[in-house]
C-alpha cells in the first residue's frame, strides 16, 4: 500500500486537496484491496486546521514517518500563500520529508512550496494561470509550463489547480493502477474522460466566455453547451439572446471572429475531440452526441478543423496509449 502525506494549514484551500484524496478513496473503494494509506499532516499543534471554505479538518501535528510514496502539497489563494511561505516550521517539514518522499506533488499555487526548498531547478513545472508571472520571477531556474493542466518530470508532479489535479492524480493512479481503474475512478466521480495534462488550463467554452462582456454570449455558449446532441439553428440562437439574428452575428462576429454557425461548430468539434479519448465511445456515438446525424459528415468536419481524422486522433491520444508514456 502505498504512503500518501498531504500538508495542511490554515487557509488552504479546500477542494486543492479534497479533489485528488476523494481520487485515490474511490481508487481504494474500488479495488479488491486498497492501494493508497492517505494521512494528513499540519503544522497546528492542536491538529485543527481551518480551511478557506470556514470548514475545520482534524490532521496530525507534524512528524516524520520512516518513508512515504507520494508527498501532496496544496496551495491557497495568494494572500495566505504569502504568509505560508514565510513559515520556516512548514519549509523545514517539507525540505526533510522531500528527501525521503518517492513523488512530489502540488496542487496549484503549492507548487511555491517546491520553489522555496529548491526542488525546482531545471524541472518543467506549472501553477494556476494567475501565478505563472510570480512563479517564474521567483524561480527563474524553473522551467514553467504556460497553461497546461499538469506536467510530471521525474519524482516532481505540479497541476494548475482544483480540477487540474483530479486530473493529475486519475494520471497517477492510471500509472499506478493502468487505465481500467483509472477510467472506473473518473466515472463515479462524474469525470467523463481523463485529460491529459498538455491540455490548455481554459476549456473552450470557458476561454469563448471570458472574451466577451456581453451577458447574453456568455448564457448562449452555456446553453449551447447543454444541447450540443440537439438540431440549434441560428434562428434559435437569436431567439435565447433575445437578438434578432442580424445583431447575433455581428456580436458574435466581434467578440470571437466568427458567425454563431461557426461557433456552434467549434464548440461541437471541441467536444468531440474530447470524447474521442473515451474508447468506450464509438465514432458513431461521439457524432450522434455532438449533433452530427452522420458519422462521415462528423468525420470531414473534424479533419478539417484539426488537420487529421478522429480515428488518427484517437490513436494518438487515446487512453490506452498515455498508460504506455
């Protein structure tokens, strides 16, 4: 069974570490024996830790067991990361247990905890979206990674944030375990496939929304998001904005450089990409549920968007073949 510490303290944020230890339960609950003894570890005294969401854990006051597999750190918001990395008790603890932890890893901004013992130089690494300037100003040895979901180099893992590292630790446990429990693990928590971490930190949808000011584009992508297995003419576009189609167009046209068709069929192809990473999933399946009522008009539309045809795209980025990296 394999020893996971994750460090906690005042602050930190709560789903940093909640994501990746409700990754490695399901993982225990779902083999026949289990695989990961999780403990968690403060530099509190008292062992009560306050979490960002005002929710108080219970974790062990610090203390250096014989080995460990996998040492977590979660970071928090800016301010108290602040604080955090001033803390020699918390820098001395991390240094000590590093040299004896077969994995380090961290959940966005702990990724500084790693800086300020020196487990940085020349490692690939990456952080939230919103600390990558910090990261590389602080750790100009560090090789940062500009918005991807995860990098692993060696024995050092680092994920952007919350979500990124539920997908950093299904990697881990698919590297553990191989894909069938890792794809297992992703079901039950209602995570769909498993992203690979040189994947953009924004999804497509949320990057659409965050280029326009306009409410309406930012409700129509959501609600296009819902019903991309269903027929949607512009028309019916235009009626959910509000707008007539003629001022669709033109905002749509302003805020991302395309009509509402081409957008429509952005987010569609996006999503197919998506699913071709789940082999449970025909091509014919993935068309159906992206909206395209024949497979070879799916199949054309997504060898002219991505430059290759969604079977080729599977077989380089299938399931299987991350468990073979």
């Amino acid at each position: 069974m394999k020893q996971v510490f994750i460090l906690l303290y005042d602050g930190v944020q709560l789903m940093d570490f909640g994501g990746p230890s409700e990754v490695l339960s399901v993982a225990n609950a779902l083999s026949p024996e289990p695989l990961y003894q999780v403990t968690y570890v403060t530099p509190n005294a008292s062992g009560k830790v306050q979490t960002s969401a005002y929710l108080e854990v219970t974790a062990q006051p610090f203390f250096i067991p014989k080995e460990i597999d996998l040492l977590i750190l979660p970071g928090a918001h800016e301010s108290v990361m602040e604080e955090v990395l001033k803390d020699k008790q918390i820098l001395r603890w991390i240094s000590d247990v590093a040299k004896i932890s077969k994995i380090k890893a961290s959940i966005c901004m702990g990724c500084f905890f790693l800086g300020e013992v020196g487990l940085l130089k020349d490692r690939k690494v990456t952080t939230h979206w919103d600390g990558l300037s910090r990261l590389k100003q602080s750790y100009p040895e560090a090789i940062v990674q500009d918005n991807i979901l995860y990098v692993n180099e060696g024995d050092i893992w680092t994920s952007a944030g919350i979500t990124s590292g539920v997908d950093m630790m299904l990697a881990m446990v698919m590297k553990d375990c191989g894909p069938e429990l890792a794809l297992a693990v992703a079901r039950v928590l209602v995570v769909y496939l498993l992203r690979q971490g040189g994947q953009a930190q924004f999804s497509m949808p949320i990057d659409f929304q965050s280029k326009s000011k306009d409410a309406s584009l930012i409700s129509l992508i959501s609600w296009l998001e819902t019903r991309l297995d269903k027929p949607t003419s512009v028309d019916d576009m235009a009626k959910f904005t509000l707008n007539s189609v003629r001022t669709l167009h033109r905002n749509c046209v302003n805020a991302f450089n395309m009509s509402p068709a081409q957008l429509l069929s952005e987010l569609r192809l996006e999503r197919g990409r998506t699913l071709l990473q789940d082999e449970t999933l025909s091509v014919k399946q993935i068309a159906a549920q992206v909206g395209f009522n024949q497979t070879p008009t799916f199949s054309r539309a997504f060898s002219q968007r991505f430059g290759v045809s969604p079977r080729a795209y599977r077989d380089t980025f299938s399931v299987m073949k991350m468990s073979q990296e």
